[in-house]
C-alpha cells in the first residue's frame, strides 16, 4: 500500500498500468477521483480497461477509503500532524488533488471523477486549468436550492453518518439494499460489499462534513458559476436513471458552457461506469481520442 504526504494528511494512492507496474511508464496519466463515502476501489476495472494509453492514477480522499488519519489504515501517519485545520470545502478537496500531483512530481494529467469527486474537480480545473489536458465529470450538475428538502437531507445524513455499526458488513443482503438506491442494473456482490463496507469505514467529519459541502445553498450558488467558467475540454456523462444527481442537472450544467460535451448512458443509474462499462468505456476512449478497440477489464469478476 502507498501512501504519499499531502498537507499533513497522508493519502493512499496507487497505479495501474499495462505492465502491472508500481510505477508510472511515461504514457500520459489519468487520475481518477471518487464520490461521497467510497474510494477507488471502485475505479479499478475501469482504469484496468484505459491502461492500454495510460498510466491510471487512483487515489482515496481525504477522510474516505485509506486515506484516513488513523494509524492502522494510514501507516506513515503521524498523530501530531493531522489535517485538522484543512476544511471540507470542495476547494479544499481540489486543492488537496494538486498536492498529490506535486508530491508524485505530475505537471500535466488527464482527469475523470465522479459524483462529489466530479464538484471537486471542477473546482480543480478552474483552480488548477493549465495542469489538465481533457475531463470527464460523471454524475455531477446543478442543484436549486430547496431550504426544507435541503434541511432534512441534512438530518437524515446526520443519522446515516452517525448509525453505521460494523457488524452491519456482516448481514446477508445488507450490501445489496444499501446500493438499490444508487443503482438501474445489479452489480457483482464484490462490488456492493466493498462499496459498503468503504462506506462504513469513512471519517465520521469527513463523511459529515461534505455532505453540508457538496448540497449547500453555497453549492447552488457557486456550481453554475464553476461550470460557466471551464476552459477545459469536458466530458459530462450521466445515467438516464440516475436519482442521486438526475440527468436533467447534468443537462443544466452542460448548457452553461461549449466547453461541455453532455451525454446520457441509457439505463443507467449513478454508477454508469459499472452499470453500462462497454458503453461508458466506449464514450471516455472517444472524448480522449484513444480509439474503442480495448476490451473491458473484469477485475470484479
């Protein structure tokens, strides 16, 4: 496991390569980032099938997956320097991502992610556009500000984040029912146990604080205007079933810029990499301009 030091709070990160690798090979580099109380687990299949052009970079944020401050998950931890101070914002998170590039000596990369991982990057190629040659953003748009929905969808985060007992990995189906949510199309049990058992592994501030970060009046108020500003060529792709971020709000977000390339994967929900890979594969290789010959990887099978 590889962990690198990114403003006093080591992140857990790795490569996948065609070779298999540790280590990068020279071709140009595309760094994955995961949403809200995952990790990126579940970016490997699909960065297994785009190792063929690149050097697949998947790491887990600040407070999720590995990239946790306790000794145990994160070993080079020091428990006198923690990232305490650092907030929750989205900018943060974005400006945590440039760290890590420094840190592993990365200029210029490519960039995919996904859900709250899709905000932060936003943020990022406002803040960072010369170190980002093209981007997709999947499952991500704008929200309206609703003050009682926002409301109690903070009350019911605050429960969910609060009440996740272990022996909850432990339950027949558990795993299943806490995806149903996210999903059109079933996915392996491999898939939905390490999504669950992520997301009971999350920082108790980390989970809670970016769910006030990610839906927020602030959030309603900002996104439309991060949106409006990209200059970086950019893939948005949605799922047509998708409750979570729905389609139409990816739709808002693409309208607000040419710079946007907006396309829906049919039946599919928020997790169209997984759902639908041949297709989603398929819509990344040509945004990128690599060709759609390469077979999808199975690493969950």
């Amino acid at each position: 496991m590889s962990y690198v030091n990114v403003r006093g709070f080591n992140h857990y990160y790795e490569w996948i390569t065609a070779s298999e690798n540790a280590e990068p090979s020279g071709k140009p580099v595309l760094v994955f980032v995961h949403g809200w109380g995952g990790s990126a687990r579940y970016w490997e299949s699909t960065a297994r099938a785009l190792s063929d052009r690149f050097d697949c970079l998947l790491y887990d944020m600040r407070g999720f997956g590995r990239s946790r401050s306790n000794s145990e998950t994160s070993p080079l931890a020091d428990p006198q320097e923690t990232a305490a101070e650092l907030s929750y914002e989205l900018e943060s998170y974005a400006d945590d991502l440039a760290g890590l590039l420094d840190a592993l000596g990365l200029q210029r990369v490519y960039l995919n992610a996904h859900s709250m991982g899709a905000s932060v990057a936003t943020f990022f190629l406002n803040l960072y556009a010369d170190r980002v040659d093209r981007a997709i953003l999947t499952c991500s748009g704008i929200f309206e500000y609703d003050e009682k929905a926002f409301n109690a969808f903070y009350k019911f985060g605050g429960y969910v984040v609060k009440f996740r007992p272990r022996w909850l990995y432990g339950l027949p189906f558990v795993d299943r029912l806490f995806m149903q949510r996210f999903l059109h199309r079933a996915l392996p049990g491999a898939i939905s146990r390490s999504f669950l058992n992520d997301f009971l592994m999350a920082d108790y501030d980390a989970a809670l604080g970016t769910i006030f970060t990610c839906v927020s009046k602030k959030a309603t108020e900002v996104m439309p205007q991060e949106f409006a500003r990209l200059t970086v060529p950019t893939l948005l792709v949605a799922g047509d079933r998708d409750i979570i971020i729905p389609a139409a709000m990816g739709r808002q977000a693409a309208a607000l810029n040419d710079h946007i390339q907006y396309v829906v994967i049919p039946d599919t929900a928020h997790f169209p990499m997984l759902e639908d890979a041949p297709t989603y594969l398929r819509l990344v290789r040509e945004f990128l301009g690599v060709g759609v010959e390469a077979s999808v990887a199975g690493s969950w099978e």
